[in-house]
C-alpha cells in the first residue's frame, strides 16, 4: 500500500516556501519565508470518536511588515471523509488556544473520487443567526487541472501535477512533462531523487504506457532526453541501494526492452546474474548503448 500521508509530508515539507509560492501568492506577499519554523506535530483527542489525531504540519512564520508571528497548519487527506470540516474547526480553535496567534488552516486532497467539491468552512446556526462561520483554505488535486501547472518553475508543481485530474490516455503525457520540468529546476540530488519517487509512485504505468512513454521520449531534444533518462536511472540507482535488486533488474530489463525490443534469453540471464554493483554500472552504461551489440560487448566485458 501507498503511504500517502509519507510522501505528501516528506513534499511538503522540503519544498513548503515554493508549495506557498505555488497556491497561496497572497501569503507570498506579506510573510517572510526564511523565518519558517516547523513546530512538532501536536495530538489531540477526539471525545466523541474516542481517537487521538495527529496534526500533519504546523509552521510558524513571522509576517514581513510587522513584528509578528502567525501559524499555517497544513492537513493532508488522501480520501474523503464526512465531518472533515468540524475537525478542522477543533484543529484551529485548539492550536489557536495553545499559541495564542493567528491560524492560517489548509486541507490538501489528494483522492482521485470523487470529484465533487470538498467543504471549505464550518458553520453553527440558528434560524436567523450565524453563530460562527470557520472558513479554511481547500486545494483538492483532483480538481485542477495539469496543463495549468506545466509551465510552472516550482517543484511541487512537478510532484503535484502526477496526482491531479487527467485523462487515463494522459498518463504517459503527464509522466514525461512533469520529469521535464523536473529537470529544468536545477535541484540538488537528493530533491530530485524525492519528487521523481513521488511522480513514479502516482504515475506507475503499465506496459503499454510504458511504450507510450519511451516514444514521447524519444521525440523530445537530446539533452533534454539525456536529463529524464538520467532521472529514471536514479530510481535504478535507489532501488539497488536499498536491497531491491529485483526491481532494479525488473527497470533495467524494461528500459533495454523499450529501446532495443525483446532481449534473448541468454541475455536476460546474464543480466538477471550480474552482482548489485554491476546493475548499478548497467543502469548508466545502457544510456550510451544505440545497438543491442554495445549491450552484448559491454555484458562480455564483464
């Protein structure tokens, strides 16, 4: 299973001043980003449910023209869930209590369905009389659309893009642009290996989307090709370093297939044998290869 509430917080996180940047230019404009603290996640205990719930991300920052701190508290809900709105009410009255400043409260939806609008506010009311109206910020994925985000410079853009509304048809399309983009942020490493894991998590294609994929690529200007293959390798590189040399051999046998067509079986068998380093080695040598001959001499080189 897909650890949702993981990834979006690992995103969100690393990249909080550009995913602010991104959905919320208003507070771009009046907070300073490099005052953001990361305060620890508090838990609270639902009377009514009998459960204790854990705040996904709270971060205080201080506006930009006055001596004052405000609190942006970020949820994260990867389905949706009846009552959501009250909690959310229990969040903001509860952290408000406890820091005594302003709560800039978010959701974050990242369900594929449904599609339908999700609540932005918390009303008590009596027939003539609002006793209360909570109002917070909603971003649900499902309900944006890619195309709007693909010329965007930011890196949440790239990771979000693979979570929002797209035709099935769109999947390889959407894969591709977002690791395009990707590679044009001039990110460090280890920023690249965390939103590639994220868009090849949401974006896992099938083999036929695979195939689709690999034709796009191959269309688009060398350097750039070079840039997203390099990007696809890393996920090779990582799976190895992790002790998945299964899947490593599964990335590199899909990538020589797409490029060179079926491989024989004593090819597959010198691959499926070769130690982890070598697998490593194979998964940046195959970029150079333009013929299944470079794969055989580099295979009895070793």
């Amino acid at each position: 299973m897909i650890d949702h509430d993981r990834l979006f917080k690992e995103l969100l996180s690393n990249f909080f001043p550009e995913f602010i940047e991104l959905f919320f230019p208003d507070v771009s404009a009046y907070w300073k980003p490099d005052s953001v603290e990361f305060l620890p996640q508090e838990m609270f205990t639902d009377v009514t449910e009998g459960e204790r719930k854990i705040v996904d991300l709270i971060v205080r920052a201080s506006f930009q023209s006055q001596d004052a701190l405000f609190i942006i508290h970020l949820e994260h809900q990867s389905y949706s869930q009846a009552g959501f709105n009250k909690r959310m009410f229990t969040y903001f009255a509860r952290l408000h209590e406890k820091f005594a400043l302003p709560v800039y409260p978010v959701v974050i939806y990242s369900h594929d369905s449904p599609q339908t609008p999700e609540p932005n506010t918390y009303r008590i009311e009596f027939p003539g009389w609002t006793v209360l109206e909570f109002n917070y910020r909603v971003i649900q994925l499902n309900r944006l659309h890619w195309q709007d985000f693909v010329n965007q410079l930011n890196p949440v853009a790239s990771a979000l893009m693979s979570k929002m509304r797209m035709q099935t048809q769109e999947r390889p399309t959407v894969k591709l642009l977002s690791l395009q983009l990707l590679a044009s942020l001039g990110l460090n490493s280890a920023q690249v290996q965390l939103i590639s894991g994220f868009i090849d998590t949401y974006l896992d294609l099938n083999s036929e989307e695979e195939a689709v994929f690999q034709e796009q690529l191959a269309r688009i200007e060398p350097s750039q090709e070079e840039e997203v293959m390099e990007i696809v390798t890393s996920w090779m590189r990582e799976g190895i370093q992790r002790g998945q040399q299964q899947e490593a051999i599964t990335l590199i046998m899909r990538q020589l297939t797409r490029r060179f067509g079926s491989l024989t079986p004593q090819l597959q068998e010198q691959i499926q044998s070769l130690p982890v380093v070598e697998l490593e080695n194979l998964g940046e040598a195959l970029l150079d290869f333009s013929t299944i001959a470079d794969l055989e001499s580099w295979l009895e080189a070793k």
